[in-house]
C-alpha cells in the first residue's frame, strides 16, 4: 500500500510540475504581446503629455483635444422623415456617393436599382443604415458598375433583425426615393 501512495504522489508532483511548465510558457507567450501593447500605451501617453506641455506653452489647446472635436463634427447624425437623398453628380463606377439622405425608419437598407422604361430592374448594391449602431451610410457600394447615359434608382428596404441582406426578407418600401442619370465622362 505504501508502494502505491508513493507512486500515486508522484504521479500527482509530475503533473503539478508539467501544469506549471504549461502554464508559465501560455502566460509567456501571450504575455508578450501584452507587453507590446503597453509601450505603445507609454509612448502614447509621453506624445499626449509632450503635446499638452507644448500647447501650454503656446497658450492653445492640446492637439488631442482638437482631434476628439473634429471627431464629433465629422460623424454623420442620422436624420429620420419621410425619406429622401440628395446626390451629387455620379460618374460611372463602382459606388454612389450620398450627398444627404434622410432616412424612413430607424433601422434598413438604402440601394441602388436598375432603372429601365420605368420599371425597377436588379440591386447593384445596398448599405445599411441604424440609429441605435450609429451606422449612416455616405456611399453604397455596388456589385456591378454603373454605365454613362444610365438611369438607376434609389430605394429603401426594411431590416428584418438579421443584419444580413436578403431581398426575400427585407422588403423594399414603396416608391422611388430618387433616380438618377450617371454622367458622361
């Protein structure tokens, strides 16, 4: 009995120690990215205090101050109504850019058709829109290029929860948001 509890120790001893090992080379391994990312902390924090020192002396604010200001104004606000978009120019290609746009609902898609004889044709592309993720799209990108001289439209479609666009589940609002002619070169 005592030759089976001594071996039933080791056993115990060998697996701590290998635990350990494993242990120590994970906290290593993953360690050192950590370490990584704090000196690019301390350095960050050296060029904020550098700055803020420099501003002081010049008697203006830091240039971070500046940065999260310009942030605020560059961030899209999202306008609900009745839905509308103002375009600029398009020239041919691969995306269509929104001027403004307000936006029917809270949550959707806005897309680009084809236009053709006064009927809707296929979605070259769609961008989702939401008020709560703060997502208001100031382009759409296509899957196909728009042609000079050609007619497509702007719609709407419903967001069913997914997040994923799927015509059988988002639906296209009625009507025509707006239509457009791309530019000849």
């Amino acid at each position: 009995m005592a030759e089976q509890e001594k071996q039933d120790n080791q056993k115990t001893i060998v697996a701590f120690a290998a635990g350990l090992l494993i242990g120590g080379l994970l906290v290593w391994v993953f360690g050192g990215a950590t370490d990584q990312n704090s000196n690019v902390d301390d350095n960050n924090a050296t060029t904020t205090e550098e700055v803020t020192e420099n501003a002081d002396d010049d008697a203006s604010t830091s240039t971070s101050e500046n940065d999260a200001e310009d942030e605020a104004d560059a961030a899209p606000v999202m306008q609900t109504g009745t839905g509308a978009v103002e375009l600029g120019e398009v020239a041919a290609g691969t995306t269509v850019a929104l001027e403004s746009a307000t936006f029917p609902t809270d949550e959707g898609w806005i897309g680009v058709r084809d236009y053709n004889n006064g009927q809707l044709g296929g979605i070259l592309g769609v961008a989702r829109f939401s008020k709560a993720q703060g997502l208001v799209p100031q382009e759409i990108v296509l899957q196909r290029s728009t042609r000079a001289d050609s007619t497509y439209a702007i719609v709407f479609f419903s967001e069913n929860g997914d997040r994923i666009f799927n015509l059988a589940n988002d639906v296209q609002q009625e009507g025509v948001v707006e239509t457009f002619t791309v530019a000849e070169k």
